[in-house]
C-alpha cells in the first residue's frame, strides 16, 4: 500500500488526510490506528511535512476539564448537533468511496509513470539535432537562389526554337530575306492584298517602328547575322503585315490614295492575339537580347509584343526599363514609361528613373536632377522606395564635397520623416560607415565613433536588425580610424565571430578582406606590431584553406602592414647602449641592406618573422625587405632561385599589385627606420626599376623627411635630397590644377617642409625666398572669396522643393574643402626662430604680415560662407 501510494499525487493525498481527519472520531481507537498508518504512508511517500506538522497540532487534548453548566450544556448541544449533521453511516460510506477511488488509481500513475521515461539518445544523434538546430540558414538560401534563375544558354535554346519554327530552311543564313517564288501573277485575294499592300505596308509600319528604334538601327542589324537579330526583323514583317490586313478588312477597298492616308493613330491592338510566339518564347527573346548587352533592342521587341495582341508583364517591363537606367538614358526612361504603363509609376519605375539620372553622362543631368526627382515624386504623393533614397546618399558620399557628404546626413533624416521611418541594414550600413571619415589626405570630414555607435545601438537594440558582415566591417572601421575607440574594433570583430556558431563551433559570418584591413588599420593607430603580424598571418592562413580564388592579400592589406611597421618604436636603441667597441658607429644599421631590391630572396622565409616582434630597427627593416622582394617574387618580377631552397606559403602575394601607394608604405618605414643616405637611394631607384609613376604623395613625404631630420650627420644629404625632389615637385604641380582640394593641401605641405628645411640649413634668405614666391603665387585676398555653395544647401527657410524639411548639419557645421593654398604662423614657426636668432626685424615684420594676411583672409571667408 506505501509504495503505491508513494506514486500518488500530492494533492490527492492531502485531500485523504482532510476527509479520515474531518469524518472519524479522533477518540476511537480503529480511527487513531488508521491515522497512525496513513501517516507512516505519508512520512514514506516523502510528502510535505508541513502540512502534517500542522494537523497534528489541531488534534484535540484528551485531558480533564472542569466546565461550568453553561459550558456543558453548550457542549452537549452542539455535539448533538453533530450527530445530526453527519451521521455515522454517511461518515463511513463516504471513506469506502474515498478508499475505492484510491485503490483504483493506485495503478494508473505507475503506468503512466513508465510510459513518460524520457527515451535515450546516442551520442551521434544528439549531435545531429544540434547540427539542425544550429545551422546556418543562409546556406540554403544561397543554394536555392543559385538554382532559381534561368540560365543564359535556355533563353538562347528557346529563341533558336522560334527560328526553326518560323524559318523551316534553317541552311539559309538570309533566312528573313525569302524571294518570292512565285514570279508569275496570280489572281488569289493573297496574293491581291499583297500587291495592294506592297507599297503602304513599308511606309506606315515603317514609322510606327522609327517611334521605337531610329532607321539606321534597324538597317544596322539587316546584315547581322545573329539568329535574334533575324527572329527581330521577321516577326516585324509579320506584325506589319497582320496590322495592314486588318486595316484593310475593317475597311472598304477604295483605290491606292485612299489607303495612303490611314494613319499610325489607326493601328489599334487586334480584337484576336496573333498566335505568332508564346509569352515565354517573347520573354526569352527579351531576355536574350539584354544578356547581350543591346540598349535599343528589347525596347523594339516588346513594342512589336504589344502591337500582336500579348500584354508584357510588368517584370518584363522593369527587365527593358533597368537596361535603359543603368545606360543613363533619361529621356528614353521617361518616355518607356509613358508609354508602356498605364496609370502611376510603380515603386521599381520610380527608383529606376532616378537611377537613370545618376547614371546619365549629360551635364544637364546628375546628382541635382535626381534629387529634383525625388522630391517631385514626395510632392504628388508617390514616395520613392528605400532604395531611391540609398541611391541617392552613396551617390552624394562618393564625392569629395562637403557640402554633398551634409546633404547626405539630411537627406537620411528628410527619409525617416517623410518616407521611410525604419531604415533598413544597407542603410544602416551606408551611414555608419560615411562615420568613418572620406579617407583623403588631410581630410575636414573626421571621423565619428560617438555617431557611428548610436547608429550602431539603433540597428541592433532598438530595431533588432540582423547585422551582417558589411554592418560589423563598417563599424569596426569606424572605431579602427580612432586612436580612442581603436581597441573595440578587435572587440567588435570577437562579437561577429562568436555572434552565431553552429554545433561544431564554426562562425556563421567569417571575416572577409575589408574585415582583416579594418583591423590593420586598429593595429596600426596604436603602432601595435604584434596584432598586425597576427592578422597577416591569419589572413594567410585563411586564403590557403580557401582556395586559390581568395585574394585576401592584396595592395592594401600590405600598405597598412608597412605603416604598422613604420609607426612601430622598437624596445632597443643602438645609441642608448654602451659600446664595446669604441671605434664601431652608434647607429650603424648598415648591416641589412635594405637598398637593395634584388638580394637573394632564397633565404627560409619563416626565419625571418619569429614569434616576437623585432626589437631593433635593422630587425625591422630586414623583415620589411624580406616581405617586399617576396611579393616581387610572387609577382614574377624577380626570379627566384630554386637551388636556394623552398619557399613557403609560395603564390601567396601575387594577388599584390604595385601601386604608388604601396611603394609609398614601403619607403615610410625606410623614412622612420632607415638612415637618410639609404632612403635617398631607395626612393630613386625604387620607382625606375618598377616602372610605376610617382604621386603626390611620394614627392610631400620625401621632402618631410628631408625637413625633420633625425641626427645632424644627416643635413648635407638633406639637402640634396630635398631640393631635388623640390624641382620635380615644381613639375607636377605645373599640370595639376589647384582647385583640387587635395592639391591645395599638398601645395601648403610642399612649401612648409622646404622652408623648414631651408632655415634648418641656415639658408635663411632662400626660405624668406618660397615665402615671397608663395605670396604672389598664391596671394592673400584669393582666400577670403568663398565658392558659391550649391542650390541644396541655401540657407533660406523654404519647406517645399529639392530641400530636405530636416537637417542634420547646420552652416557652421560644415567645414569648407575649397580653400585655396595658404600658410600660417604655425607653417612659418622654424622660419620665424631662425629670424629672432639672427635679429633679422625687418624680415619678421614681413613674416607676421603674411601670416596675420592668411589668417584674417580666411576668418572673412569663413563669416561670408555662413552669411550666404
């Protein structure tokens, strides 16, 4: 009975103990037994306690009480009463019902308590219901869009059908030029409406197709012979025909004047389709002619669908209209969609015809026009789709204006106002990364992790967006361009690793190349060597599994690994050293020849990066060389010597393409590392041996060598080294026009570094010289004329028209990229020491004259800029 009972429920349970407690008398000795044993059950089965404890303490004392009358007879009363509530029969019959649904259940929860054991699992099935549970979606995904568009080679399949089909002598290649096999007369009503039709049939279907296509497009393709481009032209001679027998029948016959003066207005849609193609064998036509890359085309084609009685389908439609977008052709746009859509432009319409002015090549189109559109659309209630509006904004964030990166930011708040409130990941994506900063050289435009994480914050808590790969590169980019927030770009890129893995731990979205360039960048801000050799290793590391297709090294991986090893300090200085051998150099760094460009790279590759970085600077420019004649090595333009040894990672930097910029990274760790005399060498011969052409940057970063010497040993190959670079510099800039505003800024680097180079070497009247050249050739006054700003951006309060209602950025926020070359007291600082030490007042006054002209010359334009 225990152990049964030790299944039941504990409700049930308890119900049992209140009704023996309520229905026996507690002072008989058969109910005291059987309370004995339901409470050994209960003690047994583990019930809760408490509930016993608290019953046992409302079991009555038997114990002698001296009552008074009154409580006697009160007591007798109600015990009377009790006996005629509940009698002793009903009492007992009650518990043998109570007891048979006990016994009856007894069974039932052991039976049930067998059938609920949970059934085991191997340990390999666990691990598959993991594996599903946990897999990566878009695997799948990415399998079925791969196999759910038509392929090329079936739309082809299907036209040539058509050939066959209409062209029986397939042997003939002028198969839509057939000769009239019938030279004499025959006197049929074909053949009479043939004649009669000859003549006008030409002419006036002739200019309902010039409407489309021009004549000598059509003429064009009259001597092709592409099987399309003769299926065109014969079912145009089909759909003539069947148009002007229409005509014809719908009319009574009358001489040849009289059908002369029908007009193109008369050529309706025929009350019966002509069975000429199927709308699959018209689509594929469509279709074979845009994978071909013909822009007049699918147009003719869809027209001469249209004129045999078969609707083109919307998609169809968008297909033609997407051809003439992405070629900028704006006036066919317009007038495609006018006159093969019936009513308003759909959403994709709206959105291609503002593609089409970004991509139009006529300067009366561009960025303006389609924000002009845009705002046209707002104005008669049609909004354009999200993807107008990112159009727009990657449009105006891929100029160098700042004024066109400011209408970016409202343009996104003009769209979450008006259009768009929740803006989607690709956007999300687009904003985060213009935080990064536009990337030129001495940019306006800083960057911005403070907006770039709230935006972040916005996508992924507040929206509960997904991000994906290009939102976490973003980010991480933003926060690698700032020396603060530098260190959460590799937080950033943990959180994207371990954001989503499946039951064998591997990552669902893997780093890609922007993603280990993003981190290079972090690396390099905080001259972290360490990280930067460990990210070049893992990137190779990744393209060997991958396969040869990955380029993961490439031009820019290895420009920011030279800057991270030039912005690298090494632990160990020769010159802080004692020295053994009094006679030997203190800076002697000689030893690794890091001028020449075709040692022998047959060396073990692996035996020049250890483990810990270098800790001197001839260590880091031997590993530095080793890495640039291995990529010369990969890129076949030194041959490599077998009978050397083996190479590892062989092929690995062959996707590295020689570009100013690299060379560049490669002679800055030279300019940090190296002595001058050898950087001298190196940038002469370096660029000749190559055959790659010097920019702007090669000749600014040279001469800013020269002017910040490390040692006073270096000053006579300062010397030289600059004013040659100086006359080559003055060569360049004679062909580039400085209303560039990255020449502007070079201009003002050029002649800073020279004259501080100049007054370095007590050449103090050639330095007051370039500063006298500089004024007339950059005078004052130019600077404090402002450039007109753009229509956008006026300042007038106007709420309607191709300005956004809400603005991110204000007048002074934006700074102006158009300045003109200037110099400051802080460019002419050096000059103006070298004078105070020669006493030279005259010179001085000058000096702060230019430098005082400059700064008040720039604080007018400043006011006139936010004035206008």
């Amino acid at each position: 009975m225990s152990r049964s009972a030790a299944n039941l429920p504990l409700a049930l349970l308890d119900l049992t103990w209140a009704r023996m407690n309520t229905h026996m008398y507690p002072s008989s000795s058969s109910s005291m037994l059987a309370r004995a044993r339901f409470e050994s059950i209960l003690v047994n089965s583990n019930v809760r306690l408490v509930h016993l404890l608290h019953l046992k303490e409302q079991e009555p004392q038997h114990r002698l009480v001296t009552r008074s009358g009154a409580d006697k007879v009160t007591a007798v009363r109600r015990n009377g009463r009790q006996m005629n509530i509940s009698p002793r029969s009903r009492a007992s019959n009650a518990v043998a019902q109570l007891t048979a649904k006990v016994d009856a259940l007894v069974t039932h929860p052991l039976a049930q308590a067998e059938d609920s054991d949970p059934a085991n699992y191997t340990e390999s099935q666990l691990v598959e219901f993991y594996a599903d549970l946990l897999g990566h979606p878009s695997i799948e995904n990415n399998e079925l869009s791969e196999i759910s568009p038509v392929k090329e080679d079936d739309h082809y399949a299907m036209v040539e059908a058509v050939a066959r089909r209409l062209f029986p002598d397939t042997n003939d290649l002028d198969l839509f030029r057939r000769e009239n096999q019938d030279n004499g007369h025959d006197n049929s009503l074909a053949s009479r409406l043939r004649a009669r039709l000859e003549t006008n049939a030409t002419a006036e279907g002739f200019t309902h197709t010039v409407n489309v296509v021009d004549e000598a497009s059509i003429l064009q393709i009259t001597d092709s012979t592409e099987i399309h481009h003769r299926l065109i032209l014969r079912l145009r001679e089909i759909v003539l025909a069947s148009e002007a027998a229409s005509k014809v029948s719908n009319t009574p016959l009358r001489n040849h004047e009289t059908l002369q003066n029908y007009s193109e207005s008369d050529t309706t849609k025929p009350a019966v389709p002509i069975g000429i193609l199927t709308k699959a064998e018209w689509e594929a036509l469509v279709r074979v002619s845009i994978e071909r890359h013909e822009s007049v085309w699918p147009e003719l084609i869809l027209d001469l669908m249209r004129r045999s009685g078969n609707e083109p389908s919307e998609e169809l439609i968008h297909s033609v209209l997407q051809v003439l977008a992405s070629d900028g052709r704006v006036s066919e746009v317009e007038a495609f969609v006018s006159r093969f859509t019936a009513g308003k432009p759909t959403e994709r319409q709206r959105d291609l015809h503002i593609k089409a002015h970004l991509k139009s090549q006529h300067p009366e189109h561009g960025v303006e026009t389609a924000l002009s559109t845009l705002h046209n659309y707002e104005a008669i209630a049609l909004l354009p789709p999200m993807q107008s509006y990112t159009r727009l904004i990657t449009a105006l964030f891929t100029t160098r204006s700042s004024h066109n990166h400011a209408q970016a930011w409202d343009l996104f708040a003009h769209m979450r106002y008006v259009a768009h409130q929740n803006p989607d990941v690709l956007l999300y994506t687009l904003m985060i990364r213009a935080c990064a900063g536009t990337g030129y050289s001495h940019s306006a435009m800083v960057t911005e992790p403070e907006r770039a994480l709230d935006l972040w914050r916005e996508m992924v808590v507040d929206k509960r967006l997904e991000p994906t790969v290009g939102a976490y590169n973003a980010i991480i980019l933003v926060c690698a361009r700032s020396k603060r927030f530098a260190m959460d770009a590799f937080r950033m890129a943990k959180e994207m690793m371990d954001s989503r893995r499946d039951a064998f731990g591997v990552p669902q979205m893997l780093p890609d190349r922007k993603t280990f360039c993003a981190l290079l960048v972090a690396a390099k801000m905080h001259g972290d060597l360490s990280r930067s050799r460990w990210i070049l290793a893992e990137m190779l590391r990744a393209q060997k599994e991958r396969g040869p297709d990955t380029n993961l090294v490439d031009e820019e991986t290895m420009m920011h690994v030279f800057h991270a090893y030039a912005s690298y300090r090494p632990p160990f200085r020769r010159g802080d050293t004692k020295v053994v051998n009094e006679n030997a150099p203190a800076n002697d760094i000689k030893a690794a020849e890091p001028t020449e460009t075709d040692i022998d790279v047959g060396d073990d590759f692996a035996s020049h990066f250890t483990a810990i970085p270098p800790q001197s600077r001839a260590e880091i420019i031997g590993e530095v060389t080793t890495l640039f004649n291995r990529i010369l090595v990969d890129r076949r333009i030194v041959e490599f010597d077998d009978q050397a040894g083996s190479m590892p990672l062989q092929g690995l930097f062959g996707g590295v393409e020689l570009t100013p910029r690299l060379l560049n990274a490669y002679l800055s760790v030279h300019y940090m590392h190296a002595p001058l005399p050898d950087a001298y060498k190196l940038f002469n011969g370096l660029f000749s041996d190559l055959g790659v052409q010097r920019n702007s940057h090669s000749y600014i970063e040279a001469m800013e060598r020269c002017a910040y010497l490390q040692s006073r040993e270096e000053r006579q190959t300062a010397g030289a080294f600059g004013e040659m670079t100086w006359l080559e510099w003055q060569q360049v800039v004679a062909q580039v026009p400085v209303d560039n505003v990255e020449t502007a800024r070079m201009i003002e680097r050029s002649y800073t570094a020279m004259i501080r180079l100049r007054a370095y070497l007590h050449n103090v009247d050639e330095a007051l010289q370039l500063v006298r050249q500089f004024e007339r050739t950059y005078p004052p006054h130019r600077v404090k004329t402002p450039t007109p700003k753009p229509e956008m951006r006026s300042t007038r309060a106007v709420l309607f028209a191709a300005r956004p209602l809400i603005r991110f950025t204000s007048s002074t926020d934006i700074p102006d990229d158009s300045v003109p070359p200037l110099l400051t007291f802080r460019d002419l600082e050096f000059l103006h020491q070298r004078l105070v030490l020669y006493g030279r007042t005259a010179d001085l006054a000058y000096l702060k004259y230019i430098s005082k002209a400059y700064e008040g010359a720039l604080r007018r334009r400043r006011d006139r800029s936010i004035q206008a």
